[in-house]
C-alpha cells in the first residue's frame, strides 16, 4: 500500500473565512430593511401627497364652477349626468362624499371611474380615502381628509411631521391612539 506521503487532512472553513460570510449577509439582512423602510417612508409621503392632489382638484373645481364637486346642485355643472347636492357649501357625509369624485373625474381634474353612490379612492396603503364637512372633535367641524385603516405607526409619522403629533389636536387628528402595532380606523386630515 503506498500510503507513505499521503496525509490525512480534514477540510473546513477558516475563522476568516466565515466571519467573511457573516459580514456579507449582515450586509444582505441590512439593504433589505433599508429598502423595506424608503418602500415604507415613500407609502407614507404617497398618502400626503394624495391629499395635496385631491386639495389641488377641489380648489380648481372650486375656482372654475365657484362651488365643492359634490356639493354643486346646479345641473350643467359639471358635464355630464351626475347627483345634485345641496348647495350649502359643505360636503355632506351623505351621497356628497361619493360624488365629489365623480364631479372631479367628469370635470377632468382627476383620472379614474366614480359612480356617485359607492365607489372613493383608495389611499397608498390600500383602503378608501374622502373629503367630507366632519366635526372629528369637540367644536372642530371643517372639511378634513378621512383615511380609513392606515397603520399607527404612519399616522403618528404624518401627525409629527406636518401637525402636533398629538392624536386630539392640531389639524391632523385620529379616531384612537397611534399604539404601535395597531390600524387607526379613521384618520383625519384638514382641508
């Protein structure tokens, strides 16, 4: 047997070798959770952003027919066959909420297909967003955004950077307490 010369060796990793494989997949794990967290914080500026559209829509409407979408009661306003609405100057949590969309979308100002009777938008995070004249608090009745089963943890990022923070005042306010975890039922957003 020619087992002369021939030594017995066991193959494995280095210490180096492995701390080189642990460095590139903490490298891995964190551009994954930093991509999770801009898809994350461009949802939360999407939702703004959304409202500002919507505001720019509404004053628009607003400047060429001199009343809310909506809120219009006068026929030829705008184009095409659609609901009258009082004419009180607010928009109504009634059937006024669903038609401000379509008198939007008939006039141009915004893309999409509303019925006038059930169909809103949907926000960046996936549920229905409206406008409508609410008293969300204590003597605060205005026209506010309301956006439907946003989580917490956005809403409390939106409240801290474009209001108080504080789930109760300021001109951003939320049915429930920003509890980390949990879904806001309705969260609210001054016109």
């Amino acid at each position: 047997m020619f087992t002369r010369g021939i030594k017995n060796r066991q193959a494995g990793f280095t210490l180096v070798e492995i701390a080189i494989v642990m460095v590139i997949i903490g490298l891995l794990i964190g551009g994954v959770l930093k991509g999770q967290a801009m898809v994350q914080n461009a949802k939360v500026k999407r939702v703004v952003k959304q409202g500002d559209e919507v505001r720019a829509a509404v004053m628009s409407f607003y400047d060429k027919y001199g009343v809310y979408p909506g809120d219009e009661n006068l026929a030829p306003i705008p184009p095409g066959a659609d609901a009258e609405g009082d004419g009180d100057g607010q928009i109504d949590n009634n059937a006024e909420r669903f038609e401000v969309f379509r008198d939007l979308q008939r006039a141009e100002l915004i893309s999409g297909n509303y019925n006038g009777t059930s169909d809103l938008p949907n926000h960046a995070f996936g549920d229905d967003m409206d406008l409508t004249w609410i008293d969300p608090g204590p003597g605060e009745a205005k026209h506010y955004f309301r956006l439907y089963n946003l989580p917490a943890e956005v809403c409390l990022e939106i409240d801290m950077k474009y209001d108080d923070g504080a789930v109760g005042t300021g001109s951003i306010l939320a049915s429930e307490a920003y509890t980390p975890g949990n879904t806001v039922g309705t969260f609210y957003m001054l016109f």
